[in-house]
C-alpha cells in the first residue's frame, strides 16, 4: 500500500487538530465523568485507538 507524502501531510494535521483537546485533558484532569454508562466508555475508547492506528498503519507498511 502506497500512498505518498499526503499520509505525513494528514498526520501533521491530525496531530495539530489534537492539540486542543490535549489542553482541555490537561487542564480537566481531575473532572468526573458526567456519563455513568460503562458500555458507551469502552465502546468510545476503542474506537478512538482504532482511529489512530488505523491512520498510521499505511503510513508503517509503506
């Protein structure tokens, strides 16, 4: 799987997009989770790291 310098160019913009949400985890750390729903917070978590592993894998395999 090819796919050039647009994975890079993605990835800087993703990682930049991030940044304000690193800020507001920093900054809420010690915040309660308002949800009590179990299911939905496991169900978020894996699709968040499955997010991101699903757009560095092309850029691993090149």
């Amino acid at each position: 799987m090819k796919f050039g310098w647009i994975n890079l160019f993605g990835a800087a913009i993703v990682v930049i997009m991030l940044i304000p949400n690193i800020v507001y985890a920093v900054k809420n750390k010690n915040t309660e989770n308002m949800c009590k729903n179990v299911f939905m917070h496991y169900v978020e978590q894996i699709g968040r790291y499955a997010c991101i592993v699903l757009m560095w894998f092309p850029l691993l395999s090149s």
